[in-house]
C-alpha cells in the first residue's frame, strides 16, 4: 500500500530553541518498507499544512500514518484526518505515538469516523500489521495495541529487538532544518528506551513500564555510521545509566574511525556514578548536556519524586563544568509561585553559568499527577498542554503569572541569547552562515516574537472545539501501575520470520 506518515507541527518551545528530526516515525516508516509497502513521510516541523494537502492530491495515498508525541498536536492531528477523510473517503487513517497511546479513546471520539485506529505502545512491530490489515480489509481485534470504534485489541508488545528497524532518514526531506543550539545542522539517535525511575511529573516509565533495553553496542555504531551530519542528539530519556553500555558506544565509536559532536539527557546521580562514561564521550565529541535538575531545594525534589537531593544536584553542575560541558537544565515552575518564588529563582539561575529553562508543571495523560490534579484544570484545551501554558489555577492573576514567568525566561535568557552569545559564538555563527545553516543564527533572536505575555495569556481565549476528558474520579492516594501503563514491561513482541 501507499503509506503517508505525518508529523504535526513545532510546539512554541520548539519554535525557539530547537527543531528535532522525527526519529520514532522513521523507525515505523522502517518497518513499513521492510514489509514491502511504499512510504512517504512528512514532518509539518519543517514543512506546511499546504504540503500535507499537496501530497493527497499528487500522490493519494492508501493508508495515512499521524505520528502525535504531544498533547498540544491533537486538535491539528483531528483536523488533518478530518480533512483527509473528506479529500480521499477510502484511505484508511491511523495515529500513534506517546500521547496517543494514553488516550486513544478519546481521539476516536474527537475524530467522529475519520480515525480508523489508534495504535497504542511501540509501533514498529504492529504497524505493519495494521497496514496488511487494511490493504486485505480484515479486522484489527486481534492486533496487540489497536484500539478501534469498536473496541481494543490485546495489550501492546514491547519490541524485541531495538535494532531491527534502523530509522529510514532518507525519507526525512529539508533534514538542514533539524538542529539543537550551534548543533546545526543536527541528526537524532537512540541508544536505549525506557526509564527505571518513576517521576511523579514524567510519562516515559508509565509508557514503557518501567522497562529499560539497550542497542547493542554494534548496532547503536553502525546507525550512528549512516547519519550524514555532523552532529547528533541523543534522544534516550536518560544516557548511559549502564557505564558499561556507554563505553561499548565509544569503543565502537573509536574503531570505526567516527567523529561527531554530540547532545545528550540525563541524569545528576547518573553523572555522579559514572563521570568517567561522560569524560570519555567529551573526548569523543560531546558538547550539550542536559540535566533534569527540576527543582532548587529539597521540597521540590520531594515533590517531584526526583530520588536525587541538593547536594547531588549541585555536585553534579561542578562535574559538568569541570568536564568543559555546555549545560542546560529545567526548573519546573508551579502554578503556585508568587514574586517572591520567581524572584528567588531568577537569582539562583544567574547566579549559575548554566543554560537555565522554565517550564510550567503540567499534568499529563500517564503520570500519576493526572490522576491526582486533574480536578484542578482551568481548562480543557489540548493546545495549552505544553509544558508553557498554566493548566492549573495560578496563586498570582494569569495574566500576571506570565508577566513574571516571561520576564524571568526573558532575563535568564539574556545570558546566552541576543548579542551575549553572538559575542561568544560569533566564530560559530559566521562558520554556520558558511554553510548555509541560519537556524541558530534565527534562534538568537526568535524569543521576543515568539514567547510573549500576550501570546501565552491570549492562547486562553481561543474556540476549544475538541475538549479534553478528564479521568472520571481523580485520584487522592498514589495510583497503582496497572492504572498508568501501557506496556508491561514482560509483554515483548515476537521476532518476525
């Protein structure tokens, strides 16, 4: 079958600091070829919803693959199968992903028929599944994951093998586009998948059941070995908890010969424990590390189920500085802060040399804090689930929680952002304007137009035409996992003949 997969467009985060390749639909597309179907891929973060329509009518395509890893993407998702139903009334349509995963009952319901299936779990395996269904016109209620208007398949499978869907990224057209600060242009990989720490805020564990499985070594080498750019993010929720696993990367890496710069997330108390993964990869080219500090003091570390302290915190920024590392970390604002709260962050943050962002603490479908907060939302609409909107009632008038979140984003970004960094990288900027990447260049002054009071307070006032549903009863005590998973972390799909 012809097969068109989509990726919505950029968040308002991403509108700014970043634009990242879409690695998770490659892997499906993968599958896809692998299983002799012909695909095409999409990705609205660099092209428009005029080119999406372009590709119905040139090349109508059987099947259409939505990818929806953020909350804030669904209205767009339902808006383009409902178009799409319209333009070709015999292509079949299914979504996947993180966040559809979580709530695949509710986008049928939102899609009124335009949607024949969600996929719930990895993708990968049971894609193909879906699209042999399709073109045979049998039904999907025995596929493992499938939820249809007519009711669900098995549970979702794990997949068995990581390696066995190397990402197609040649069908990932204006790749120049993708970048992450001065990684410009910049590639994705993964190395692993899962999460062992159960973060009360975060939905990676819930999603893959607090499972945890690696490439091998040779594998995560001969991927990185396809990937024409020069510099990489990797995308695993938290690198090289295994040390040995991160030096059997690098020790590939050196055999073959691979130079690169590279981005990477994890943790403090990881960095602590294996400093000398980290001091190896600097060698090999890691620049960017982001770590997920969350919170400035105990209580909020608490809060957040963090499992690190102060202390580990601060430890682990000295480590990053002594390794030559450019850092970036995230405090989750609360809802709840006043001046005062903002204030003394703002303090902290420039007291520090680091890279630091806000983000608002958001409950989302597959945390425990959607089952326990959701009686508090102030709305309903998907498009404010970004990690930069409050959801939630805010202790100072909304309009003014913005005026300070704005202002505080706005001060701590004037360490790097603006002429400052201009200052600093203009070697790299003016290497980059060589090339012909202006991405970063762009990004230097895009946080003005783009991240404003009146922007973030008047997104509030929009039409809600595809209202989010809520948990019938929210929960006062912790929930039990079989309430948040969507893998189970023994559930691994069989290796296809």
């Amino acid at each position: 079958m012809r097969v068109l997969l989509v990726h919505p467009s950029p968040l308002l985060f991403s509108e700014i600091y970043l634009r990242l390749e879409p690695l998770g639909v490659e892997r499906v597309a993968a599958a896809l070829l692998q299983a002799g179907h012909e695909v095409q891929l999409l990705d609205l973060q660099v092209f428009q919803e005029r080119d999406f329509h372009a590709a119905l009518d040139a090349w109508r395509p059987e099947t259409i693959g939505f990818s929806l890893n953020y909350l804030a993407n669904v209205p767009e998702v339902v808006d383009l199968a409902r178009a799409a139903r319209r333009k070709l009334p015999h292509c079949r349509i299914m979504v996947g992903g993180h966040s559809a995963s979580f709530i695949a009952a509710e986008l049928l319901d939102h899609a009124d028929g335009a949607i024949d299936c969600v996929v719930r779990g990895e993708g990968e395996a049971v894609a193909p599944q879906v699209v042999d269904a399709f073109a045979a016109g049998t039904g999907l209620e025995s596929l493992p994951g499938v939820v249809t208007p007519d009711g669900s398949g098995p549970p979702p499978l794990l997949l068995s093998d990581l390696s066995l869907h190397t990402p197609a990224r040649h069908l990932a057209r204006r790749r120049r586009r993708y970048f992450i600060g001065h990684l410009d242009p910049c590639a994705s990989i993964e190395f692993t998948r899962g999460c062992p720490w159960d973060c009360a805020f975060c939905s990676a564990w819930t999603f893959y059941g607090r499972s945890y499985r690696m490439l091998t070594p040779e594998a995560a080498v001969e991927d990185l070995a396809q990937v024409a750019e020069p510099n990489v993010f990797i995308v695993d929720d938290v690198a090289f908890i295994k040390p040995e696993h991160g030096m059997g990367i690098a020790d590939a890496i050196e055999r073959r010969g691979i130079r690169k710069q590279y981005y990477l997330e994890t943790r403090a108390d990881v960095l602590l424990r294996n400093r000398e993964v980290f001091e190896r990869w600097v060698k090999l080219g890691l620049q960017y590390m982001f770590l997920g500090i969350e919170a400035i003091d105990e209580e909020g570390l608490k809060r957040h189920r963090k499992r690190t302290h102060k202390t580990e915190n601060d430890r682990a920024l000295e480590i990053a500085r002594e390794l030559g590392l450019i850092v970036a970390v995230n405090i989750i604002t609360d809802p709840d802060w006043d001046e005062e709260r903002f204030a003394v962050v703002r303090e902290w943050a420039l007291s520090v040399p680091e890279i630091v962002h806000l983000t608002v603490n958001t409950p989302y479908p597959g945390t425990e804090t959607w089952l326990t907060e959701s009686r508090r939302f102030t709305t309903r609409d998907y498009r404010l689930f970004d990690v930069q909107h409050a959801v939630m009632p805010t202790r100072l008038p909304l309009r003014q929680f913005y005026t300070e979140l704005v202002r505080s984003q706005d001060i701590l970004n004037r360490k790097h952002m603006g002429f400052t960094a201009l200052r600093e990288t203009a070697g790299i900027a003016l290497r980059l304007l060589a090339r012909g990447q202006t991405n970063f260049l762009r990004m230097l002054w895009k946080f003005g137009s783009v991240y404003t009071v009146d922007r973030l307070h008047g997104d509030h006032e929009r039409e809600v035409r595809y209202p989010l549903r809520v948990p019938e009863a929210a929960r006062v005590t912790r929930p039990s996992r079989d309430d948040l998973y969507v893998h189970h972390p023994t559930a691994v799909a069989p290796v296809a003949p």
